[in-house]
C-alpha cells in the first residue's frame, strides 16, 4: 500500500482527520486520537504503516515476518509494517478499520455523538 492509498483509505472512514507531522509523517486521527501512521520510521527509506491493534492482533502480527511492534508506541500494542508488502492490502485496510473503531470506541461518549460515532 502506497502513502497515498494509505492517505486515501484513512480519509473514507468516518471523522477522521490528518495532521502530518515528525518529520514528514501522515497522522491519521479520530476525535483528536490517533489510529493510524504512514510515516519513515526505523530502518529503510520507504514509508512504513503503523497502527493501533487489539490485543490478540497485536501477538498474531508480531509474529510474522517484517512486522514488529511500533517505535515508541509497541508497548501500547501498535504494529509497524517493515516492508510495503508485509501484508495484502485487503488485510492492511482491514487492520486500519480495526483501529479506527478500537481508537474511536475509546472516545468519550459525548464525543462520539459530537462525530456522529
């Protein structure tokens, strides 16, 4: 997935916003919380996506080879996809939604109606 479908398939969910920030990075957020990265952190010079995950989904990824858990965020159990094909595009887009919904069902509830969540 490239930086601008990443941008792209982030901007179709529902009250998102994007800031870009440290150092060139595509933040994506929900109610001012973020859920998802595109950005050149760690090793390499092509962009890495890196995301929130459950619990269960954070195990499962880090398993598998070029995902690893997210600089400075792993130990909230976000991913980093090492490689742009470290996972299909249909499971990629899956996971973003995942975090979207985990980062939005956090949200106060006040909040989420003030988005329409």
């Amino acid at each position: 997935m490239t930086r601008d479908e990443f941008n792209t398939f982030c901007e179709s969910l529902r009250a998102t916003t994007n800031v870009v920030q440290w150092g060139g990075a595509s933040v994506w957020k929900v109610g001012g919380k973020i859920f998802a990265v595109c950005s050149i952190w760690g090793p390499g010079d092509h962009d890495k996506i890196s995301f929130k995950c459950s619990d269960l989904s954070f195990r499962v990824l880090c398993e598998q080879e070029d995902i690893a858990p997210a600089p400075y965020l792993g130990r909230r159990q976000w991913v980093q996809l090492g490689t742009p094909d470290a996972l299909p595009d249909t499971d990629i887009r899956s996971y973003i939604e995942q975090a979207h919904t985990i980062v939005a069902a956090k949200l106060t509830k006040a909040k989420r109606g003030e988005l329409g969540l």
